[in-house]
C-alpha cells in the first residue's frame, strides 16, 4: 500500500521517472520552459530549418538565438557562424543542415558547460557516412547490437498511396509509428554529430536491395533521415543485373548491362530524388567483380559512375581486396599493386574506400599505403565503429586514440570523405555496451574536425551521457582515464608490438594463435601472419621479405625497413625478430611480451576495481551492465595471456 501511495503521489506532481538504459544516448538534455520567441528564423523554412528551431526552442536556455540563410556567405555546406554578444547569438549558414548542426553545437556547448564564442565552424570532410553491414533478413554481419533497426517487413504499401499514385506506376511505403519513431531517433543522433550519410545494407551486397519493392521501401526510410541532412545510399552487388534482370552476364563492357544499370538508376531516382549513390565491394572474399570478366577496377567504376552522373551520384569503390588477381601476394601489398596501375582512370564521380589499415581493422595496423600511392584519384577512409576485432560489445575500448593514430600520417585535407562501419543495432543501448556509444559519438566528432583530441571527444561524451559527471570531478576523471588508456589496454593482451591476426576462427573473438585450419586460405590463418618458430616470430615484410615496406612514403619506408628503427608497435608487423633480440626497453623480445600480456590484464583489473569504487555515482542499470562487461572483457584478457604465451612459450628456448 506504502508502494501504491508513493507511486500515486509521484504522479501527482508531475515525477515520471525514467530508466537509465542507455537509449537517450548522449542526447539527455531537459526540455526547457523559455518563453517561445528564444529563437527567430528570418526566411523561407524548411522541414530541417523546422527541427533547428524545436530543437533550440525544445531545450536551449540560453540568450535569444537569431537563424540566417546566406548563400554567399561563403561557409561550406553543413558550415555554420556564431556570432555571440550577451543579448543574442546569431547563426549565419549556407544551406538548412548548417543551421541544424548549429544548434546541436548550441546545444552540446550548454550541456558540457561551455560558452559559445564566434567564429566559423565548417566540417573537414564534405561526406561523413555511416556504413551499416546490415541484411535483408535482419541479421548484421559483424553486428554485436541485436538485430538490423531497418525492419522491412514493417514498412508497408499504403493504400492511400496506392490509389493516389496508381497512375505514375509508383508505390507508396510507411514506416510503422513505432520504426518512424526509431528511425527518428537514429537521424536525430546522426545529424548531432554531423553525420550526413548512411549506406543502409551490408556490403556483402543482396541483389535484392535494388529491387523495386526494396526501393520503395528505401524511399520511406530516407524520407525521415532527409530533415536530418542524411542522405541516403545503397551497397549493390556487381552481379545484380543477372539476378534481378536475367542477363547472362555483369561484364561492365557489355552494353546491354551498362544499359541495365542505367535503367535501374533512372528507377531510384524516380522515387528518391536525393539518392546519393553506390557502395562497392567487388572481387573481394568471393564477391562478384569486374575482375570476373578480366576487366579493370576502373572498368566497373567507371559503369556505375556513368549511370548516376547525370543525377549526381557518387560511387564508393571499395580498396578491400585481396586473393584476386595477385593470389600468393602479401595481403597487405594487394591494394596498392591492384589500384596504383589504375590511378587517374577513374570518372570524377568515383571515390576509392579504404580502411584505415591495409589488413582488416586489427587491433593496431600501421596505415594503409595506398593512401601515399594513390595521388591523381579522391580517397575516402573507413574506420570501423563496431569493434569486430577488438573486444565486439563486450570490451570498453574507446577507438578515437586508434583513428588519431592513422590521422597523425594520413593527412585529412587530403581526403574526400570518411566513412564508419557501424556498431548500431535495436538493442535498447543502440550498441551493445554501454561505452561503445562513446565511439559512434567520437567518430561523428573526428569526420566533423579530426583535429578535435581523443581526451576532449571523450569529455564531451561523458558530461553528456553520465549526468553526475558534471558536478562529479572524480567521477569524470576516473572514466576518462579508463577510456583513455583502453585501446592500448586492448592491443597489450591482445596482440602487442605488431602482432596481428590471431583471433578465433569466424567470429574473431579470443585468441587462436596456433589457427592453421587446412580449409581455409592462407592468408586466414593465424600461423601465416606470426610465423612463430624456433628462430623467432613475426612477418618479415622489410626489403628481405615481401617488401611490404617499399609502398611507404620517406622517411617511413627506410625507418620500418630497418629493425633497429623500427618503431615496437609495429615490430613484428614488418619483421622476423628472434626471442633473444634486445628491445629499447632492455629487456629480450620474449620477455618484453610478456610484459605487454601482463600489463593489459592489469589494466583492465584496475578499470574492474575503479568502476567498483564509482558505483554511488552511476545509476544502478548502466552500472550493473557495465560492470558485467568489465568482468567479461577480464577473463577474455587472462584468456588471451594464457593461450598466447602458452602457445609462443613453447619456440622460446
């Protein structure tokens, strides 16, 4: 009865309390009671203008705020100017999106306790996409969030629609209330840290996505994520006109497939006006290519590119290859030797993808060298957000240290674009963990200045996301320190000074150094890339071995060439080393990997025993789950000692 009461006199003064599952993300701010004339707009609005406004009426409680469109203004499009002063803020922007990330930087200013200050915002990277690898059937291929937030079975033919569109041979598709309101959501996060892309299919492409049910569907989904500046594109797989339009072939020099994909973008277009174009993985892990019919990267590019040019589409051909033409090759050449021929071959309209690395999004890769060779075609990086090899949802490891790494040599005015594998799912978090929010937030942060610090992303999240950080300095300190240091916490017990590739078969969770599995290709094994022996252990891929070195710029290339120059994190990426060699630090290699196993297991014992120290001042949910996480990612720690030092222990005479 007490319970009753209490419930009863809760509600009767408004309380309505809510539960700390995650699912507000980072955008936790309280809605305001300013009187309804905090902001102005002085022009022509919009459906996105509109969302500006709410927002900044909804939960800005500061000085008025005055919004300016100004095509001349000389910002670039999503760019935005403050100019502060104690009475009122005026925002100056090009196009509807900047005022939109104005006040979502209005608004994250506020919540962090920062004052605005005048000057000009423009975003590094004109296209700053999420890649989300999700499938038709619900499924994420490397999704560790639950299933695909995309549910198509739920997105429906009106029949309103269908009578008032009948005539133009068209389909009208909705959302469900409860997917509109999600998807809504998922804009709404995007659009806050400047994403303004999403490729809504995995890249192991269905052909089936481009068909003309799955287009209308597509329409519905990019009809919400429009007002929030997203634009919309599709992965497509190379042999689709076979499958959907009965050609016996996909060779991009035929004509009539040239002429199918022409056909089949006037279709998108006809029902996505703003459909921003094609993502492409060809002649990669058994994908259908160009290669197929000994044509050209370029070739099969260049197909697509011709097709959605007249609509201004773009295509994103993937530089994740390998077991292609040069079967045998190192791994980690295969993207220079395939595309370096092909450099300023490609139609303007085509941007070459490449991951941050040139094997697989390992735990630390050194950078990819096709970002040096390629010089005369636009580049775009993709990072991995959701954390296949390093941890999945289970480990806090905070990724923006690990894409700082690859912008201190890759220089970022020199790239088109950044895209983000995604780590998103229908979980009631969004990402699984807890802590995997913060990358999803601090890649949107990088792909919008990439010159922001890994230290600052990570405050801004926190003060956001776990409110009592902000009147809690210890808090604030202790959680920062642990994301801070987590990447590397990640790479010591996982895989220390250049090792790379050892993880489980499939699912690459926990460790299988001795992974030799007679059905697989080589370069799948774990065995091909430490090459342990009774000499020593690593790849040799200096001018001795595959000369993997030679694709690096001066004066890397001579530096990792050389083992005593070699810097330790990449050590045994680029080299053979024997047990006995004598590392900086002074002590022999084995025993200074034993040190970087020992470490990392310490490190996430003290991330254990100070989250357990912080429990008063985290909501019960978030900490309980955390905490379970945290237990998780120690024994998978201790595991990946244990089996690695076991395994390498018994070369080490």
């Amino acid at each position: 009865m007490l319970k009753l009461l209490l419930s009863i006199a809760l509600l009767a003064v408004g309380y309505v309390a809510r539960a700390e599952d995650g699912a507000r993300l980072w955008l936790r701010a309280e809605r305001t009671v300013k009187a309804k004339d905090v902001v102005r707009f002085n022009g022509k609005s919009n459906a996105t203008v509109k969302i500006a406004e709410d927002e900044l009426q909804n939960f800005w409680r500061g000085q008025t705020v005055r919004l300016h469109l100004d095509s001349k203004s000389g910002l670039k499009a999503g760019g935005f100017r403050l100019a502060v002063s104690p009475a009122r803020i005026e925002v100056t922007a090009s196009t509807a999106e900047g005022l939109l990330y104005a006040a979502y930087e209005l608004l994250r200013l506020q919540e962090i306790g920062r004052q605005p200050v005048s000057g000009d915002n423009n975003p590094a990277f004109d296209i700053r996409i999420l890649n989300h690898w999700d499938n038709l059937d619900g499924s994420i291929e490397r999704g560790y969030a639950g299933k695909s937030i995309w549910i198509w079975d739920e997105i429906t033919e009106s029949a309103k629609g269908t009578s008032r569109r009948a005539s133009l041979g068209k389909s009208s598709y909705q959302c469900s209330p409860s997917l509109r309101e999600h998807i809504t959501e998922y804009a709404r996060a995007n659009a806050s840290i400047g994403i303004n892309g999403s490729v809504l299919n995995n890249v192991n492409a269905s052909p089936q996505m481009l068909s003309t049910l799955y287009i209308n569907k597509v329409k519905a989904i990019s009809d919400i994520l429009r007002p929030y500046g997203i634009k919309t594109y599709l992965s497509v797989n190379f042999a689709t006109p076979m499958v959907l339009g009965g050609l016996d072939t996909a060779d991009p020099l035929n004509p009539a497939v040239a002429q199918w994909w022409k056909d089949k973008v006037r279709e998108i277009y006809s029902i996505i006006p703003d459909f921003g174009g094609f993502l492409v993985k060809a002649n990669s892990e058994g994908q259908p290519g160009p290669g197929d019919y000994n044509r050209t990267h370029a070739d099969g590019a260049n197909m697509l590119a011709d097709a959605l040019k007249p609509y201004g589409g773009i295509v994103m051909w993937r530089c994740f290859v390998y077991g292609n033409k040069h079967k045998g090759e190192d791994r980690v050449k295969q993207a220079v030797t395939e595309f370096l021929p092909e450099d300023g071959l490609f139609r303007d309209n085509v941007i070459l993808q490449a991951k941050n690395g040139p094997l697989d999004f390992q735990p630390r890769e050194p950078y990819a060298p096709v970002f040096d060779q390629i010089k005369k075609t636009p580049m775009m990086a993709e990072l991995q957000i959701t954390q296949e090899y390093l941890g999945q949802s289970i480990h806090l490891v905070y990724l923006a240290p690990m894409w700082k790494e690859f912008f201190s040599f890759v220089d970022p005015s020199k790239l088109n674009g950044i895209a983000g594998v995604a780590n998103i799912g229908d979980d009631t978090n969004w990402c699984g963990h807890h802590f995997s929010q913060a990358n999803w937030y601090a890649y949107g942060r990088l792909a919008w200045n990439p010159s922001l610090t890994s230290e600052a992303i990570a405050k801004e999240w926190l003060l956001q996301t776990f409110t009592p950080a902000k009147d809690d300095t210890t808090f604030l300190s202790s959680v920062l320190d642990i994301m801070l240091r987590s990447h590397e916490a990640c790479v010591d017990y996982m895989m220390p000074l250049g090792l790379h590739h050892i993880f489980m078969a499939d699912h690459h969770y926990g460790p299988e150094p001795g992974g030799n599995q007679p059905h697989f290709p080589e370069e799948w094994k774990p065995v091909y890339y430490h090459k342990a022996d009774s000499a020593g252990i690593g790849f040799d891929r200096s001018s001795k071995g595959t000369n993997a070195v030679s694709q690096y710029r001066q004066p890397l290339c001579s530096q990792y060439d050389n083992l005593s120059t070699c810097p330790d994190e990449y050590l045994l990426w680029f080299h053979h080393v024997a047990w006995d060699h004598r590392m900086k630090s002074g002590r022999t290699l084995w025993e200074e990997m034993q040190y970087h196993y020992n470490r990392g297991v310490k490190e996430v014992e003290s991330f254990v025993a100070t989250w357990h120290k912080l429990r008063p001042e985290v909501d019960e949910q978030r900490y309980r789950e955390v905490d379970e996480r945290l237990q998780k990612q120690l024994d998978n720690a201790r595991e990946w000692r244990r089996v690695c030092l076991d395994y390498f222990g018994k070369y080490v005479k």
